[in-house]
C-alpha cells in the first residue's frame, strides 16, 4: 500500500531511498539493568572457563556462500569465517594473508608492451573486451589518452599490458587442517566465471578485462589483464580462495545451494560454523587452524550469532537486559542515536558511529520514460535552486545528532579523491529566490507559504504550481527528513509531496518506478566504494531495454565531457596524474549539472556492552565486525 504525506497547503518534498534507516527519537524509557556477562564462566580450579560472545543481527543471511549474493548479513557473519584476503579500512587497502599488494612502485606488477595480432582478444577504445580486426579502435602502446587512439588496419602492433603476481603467506591452512595453497585461488576465479555462478558486476567486469588468472607455485598467483586493461585496481585483482578439495566435485549451479557452501563454508578465519538454526542463530566455534593462532586469537571460545528484529528500540533493549554482548549494524539503529548517546553518557553501553560511503540523494528525472512526468528539471538552474533550498545541514544536525556530513558530490568528503573545489550549494532562499524568478517560478502572492507559479518558463504551461513530487520507501529517518526539508523548501516557495511506497519501486523492468525512468524526483541511497563511483552517472548507465533496465543512472543524465573524464579515470593508473584529474574533473561536472542532489552521508552504527574492547565501525570496511577475531570483553 503507498500513502502520501502532506504537509502545510498540501506542499512539501519526498526523497529517500530504501536502502538505509531511520530518525532519531527521543528517550524510550529503558530502565537500565547491568549486563549479563556472557562472556565469563564460573572460574575452574584445573580447566579454564570457555569464553562466549553473543552478536545480534537485524536479519539472517539468505546465504553465506561467496558468490551467493548475501547482502550485509552475510558479509558479517563471514567475518568469521574468512579474514580477508584483503581489508578495505578508511580508505586503503590491507593485504591479510598476502604478503603485499603488488604495485608499480615496489616490483609486484609490471606494465609492458606487448605485440598483438589480427584476431588477438584486446580491451579496445571503448574500455571493452573486443577482437582486434580491422576497424577496431585501440591504444597503441604509450596511448593515455583519445588523442592517439589507432584504428586497426592488420598486422602486428604494441599495446601496453599489466601484470601483478600475489604471494600468499605461508602455511596457511583451512579450517579443517587442509592446506590453503594458490590453487585454491585459482579455483575462485574458475568458479567465477561461469556462466552459471551470478557474480557481482564489478567482478564480472574484471574477469572481461582478464587474460589469465595462473598458478605460479603453492603460494604465488599471477593475473595478466587483456592488452590495452589498464586496470586502475589491478593490486586487488586477488580471487578469494575457495576449497577446491571439498567443492571441486560440485558444479557452479550446485554450489549455489549445496549445504556445504552455503551454509557451512570453510574458511580460514578465527571461527568455524558448528550449526546454524534458521531464524534463531548461527553457532560458531574457535578455529584451531587460524593463522594467528600464536597471536592469541581469537579471543572467544565460541559465539552465538543471534537473529532478532531489526528494529532499533528493541535492539538497543536487548543490548541492555544482556540478550545481546554486541548489536551490529543490521539493526536499524540510526533512528535511536538520541537514546544511544543517552545510555552511552550513563557507560550504560559503548557506542561506536561512522560515515560510510553510503549516500542518500535526490534524483531528477530528465529523461522521463512517460509524457506525464514533468520536464522542467531539466533546466540545471531549477535544480541548483532546489538544492539550495533544502537544508541539509539541519537534517545532519537534528536527524543525525551532528554525526554525518552534506556531501557535495557522489564521494564523501573525507575520500581522498573529494575534490573540495567544486560548486557548493549552502542554504540560502534569498539566492535560490533570485534564481527562480530569473527562470519564470514567480512568488505572485508574496507568499512563501504557498507555491510559486510559473509564468514565462520555458514549455511550462503558465500558472503551474512549484511542487516537487518524490517516491522513497518509508523510514522513520525519512520521515523525520521529510519534516525538516519540507519546511526549508516552504521558505523558497516550493512545495513538497512525499509519496512513500515499497521496496518494488526498485524493480529494474518497463514498470518500475526508479528504474523504467516513471518517477519525477526519488529519494534513495547508494553505497559507493573506495573506488570513486562516477560510472553511476555515466549515458551507460542510462536503464533501456538493452540492459534490462539495470543500469543505476535512472536520472537519464547524459553528458559526453562527464563520460569521458570518468572513462579517462578509470582506465588510468591508480594514483597517477591522469587517474587523479579526471575524477577532479568528473565531480566538478557533477556538481555543476547536478542531476542528482546528495543530502547527507548515512551513519553507520554499532552498539556493545560497556566493557567490551575493539568495537570499530569503519567508512569502507565490508561490515562493522571487520576485525572480530580481535574484539574482547575486559570483564572477568
């Protein structure tokens, strides 16, 4: 069912998407208890006592098997199970049980040219596997840039090709005492690219851009990309190791559902999954095979994965009464910070808050995929005034306690790629005023309550009312957003409806509302990467019929110097001159044309018993138990 919200006059704003969580609230009322100590036992003359952990999850993995597309629950419990292979942590990458990330700089990858012939596989022009034959646009050795893109005529010719080599550590062994070699590896990339393993895009598209994936020895693997890959993450470009001795009999599809991949994955993390009882936990056990073993880790004997609601209140009341030691970010906990701040002034609980690079925004159609939606938001002028008569800053300080940030484009301002000198939009009618009488969005009445009118605007019929009509899935947060933006908008004169419907709104088909383009502005949130995400806006991105409507630029923006600084980005060496300036470039295009308008970087949210240690959320970490093999609890 959707409702719509109005606010005064029927006028008001929408947005925000379905992916992220809720407002803040006020006291609850919890009468606070001491926590129970799970992690302590009655003390033994001779044996020593086992140690627990209890973790509460607001949902339950659908699967837990690499490439089964599990979400965040499953990336969590994960945790467990793998360490690594590498960490994504504020914005740099740690290799885990290699030894290095091959680079350039310190010998593990090499750029060469190499000589290619008619009918050879090549990454051409376009940034896509392709056979060179003639008429195929390619970059001759040397080429960085579209100024000296050849057109093959036959023959042989020099095209440049990376190469990293990745050495393992030694003696790593899987949780059921076999060894983990790169074979195992090797394995991964194997399965990945069947046609029947449903591997995420971003992988998809390395392995296009691969040209072999090679054991070198038990502990060395070698990736070479197709000539012309300069692939900006090639230091990553490390399989995740699966169990070719315990899987290796199974084909791809049956791995999808075979117990022992999807529920019970080995691994070579700090714990072992002992059993998992739907909807209730997932049990796991020490690993006596992980390799920091001699480090004392992990700290816990055991630990209870626990499926609860995700609601925040309750949550946040489990933690208290001892039910939960831990209450990850699965739990929709955005909407109690008021109350998590409160218990955590009384060392009632240990709160740990970050921003991620996930991002909520507001959408403009420009492409309308049907003659009802209006197109006046295409004028770039229409959308500059709008954003700056939304006050984000209000919404970071009252729904969010003052723990986010108002991103200016699609990177949050603490990535080293932000590009700070673009155009910014603070609240200010006063200058969003101006703007929109110079467009023909009149205040007639001299009444900022009610909505300005057209008169004169460009295919716009006169005495057409200002009113931005938005499509969200309903959060508590959102709704608390709405408040706050709606009012801030009624101070400019545009009104502001917010139409709250389901997650279906993101069907990628002909009908959906996002996606087939039916929408005239949406709120929703993405979550972007260390990678910086420019390709979101591309023309490619663009959903049609040709993709299946799956591509995440429903905003239908299109601009050729933004496409191809963001092109020129990601085919440049990370950290080089090339790749740094045209992701500049791409924000500052961005941010002129503002197809899409970030409001505020979602707040990533973790809660724990007082005494507990090592609780730390991180902006890019995969969960927010990235280091759970080190977490402890100081209580006796």
């Amino acid at each position: 069912m959707k409702k719509t919200t109005r606010f005064t006059n029927l006028f008001w704003l929408i947005l925000l998407p379905a992916l992220f969580l809720a407002g803040c609230q006020g006291s609850s009322g919890i009468t606070l208890e001491p926590p129970t100590a799970s992690a302590a036992m009655t003390p033994s003359a001779t044996v020593p006592p086992e140690r627990s952990l209890t973790i509460c999850m607001g949902e339950e993995p659908k699967s837990l098997y690499l490439y089964g597309g599990g979400g965040l629950a499953a990336r969590t419990v994960l945790e467990a199970v793998y360490d690594g292979p590498i960490d994504s942590t504020n914005y740099t990458y740690t290799p885990v049980i290699l030894e290095d990330l091959p680079t350039i700089e310190n010998g593990g990858a090499v750029l060469k040219a190499v000589s290619v012939k008619q009918g050879d596989e090549i990454y051409d022009d376009f940034g896509a596997a392709a056979l060179l034959v003639p008429g195929v646009k390619y970059r001759p050795s040397g080429c960085t840039d579209p100024t000296c893109v050849a057109t093959y005529t036959g023959g042989a010719v020099m095209m440049d090709q990376l190469e990293a080599t990745f050495r393992m550590l030694p003696d790593l062994q899987w949780s059921d005492g076999e060894a983990l070699t790169a074979d195992d590896s090797v394995y991964s990339f194997e399965v990945s690219t069947s046609a029947e393993t449903p591997a995420p895009p971003g992988m998809k598209r390395a392995i296009l851009g691969t040209q072999s994936y090679v054991k070198v020895d038990d502990h060395t693997v070698r990736w070479t990309g197709l000539p012309g890959n300069i692939d900006p993450a090639y230091s990553r470009r490390f399989w995740s190791p699966l169990p070719r001795h315990t899987w290796g009999k199974m084909t791809p599809a049956e791995l999808l559902t075979a117990e022992s991949s999807s529920r019970t994955p080995i691994g070579w993390g700090p714990y072992v999954i002992e059993s998992w009882n739907s909807a209730v936990e997932i049990i796991l056990k020490k690993n006596p095979f992980y390799f920091r073993a001699g480090e004392g880790l992990p700290n816990f004997d055991e630990v209870h994965i626990r499926f609860i609601t995700d609601e925040g209140r309750l949550g946040v009341s489990a933690l208290i009464t001892g039910e939960c030691d831990v209450v990850d970010q699965t739990v929709r906990l955005d909407d109690q910070i008021v109350e998590i701040l409160n218990l955590q002034k009384q060392n009632a609980i240990q709160a740990s808050f970050t921003t991620g690079t996930a991002w909520e925004h507001l959408d403009f159609n420009l492409k309308p995929a049907s003659a009802a939606v209006p197109v006046y938001y295409q004028d770039v002028r229409l959308r500059q005034a709008v954003a700056m008569c939304l006050d984000r800053e209000k919404v970071v300080a009252d729904a969010l306690a003052g723990l986010s940030a108002v991103p200016d484009t699609y990177l949050p301002p603490q990535h080293p790629l932000y590009n700070k000198d673009i155009a910014q939009y603070s609240f200010d009618p006063e200058r969003a005023g101006v703007l929109l009488d110079q467009i023909g969005w009149r205040d007639s009445d001299s009444n900022p309550a009610t909505p300005r009118t057209a008169a004169g605007v460009t295919g716009v019929k006169d005495g057409t009312l200002l009113i931005i009509n938005s499509a969200m899935v309903y959060t508590e947060l959102r709704q608390t957003v709405v408040g706050i933006l709606g009012s801030s908008l009624m101070e400019c004169g545009i009104g502001y409806v917010a139409e709250y419907g389901d997650n279906s709104m993101f069907v990628a088909n002909v009908d959906g509302i996002l996606f087939g383009r039916l929408f005239e502005t949406a709120e929703f949130g993405w979550i972007a990467g260390v990678e910086p995400s420019c390709d979101l806006y591309t023309t490619a991105e663009i959903p049609t019929v040709d993709n299946g409507y799956a591509g995440t630029n429903p905003t239908g923006f299109s601009n050729a110097e933004y496409d191809k600084a963001c092109d020129l980005a990601h085919r440049a060496l990370q950290g080089s001159p090339a790749y740094i300036q045209n992701h500049y470039l791409a924000q500052r295009i961005f941010a002129e044309n503002l197809p899409s308008i970030p409001l505020y970087l979602t707040v990533k949210v973790a809660i724990a018993r007082a005494d507990l240690t090592g609780l730390r959320m991180d902006p890019t970490a995969a969960s927010g138990l990235w280091n759970l093999e080190s977490i402890d609890i100081t209580a006796p």
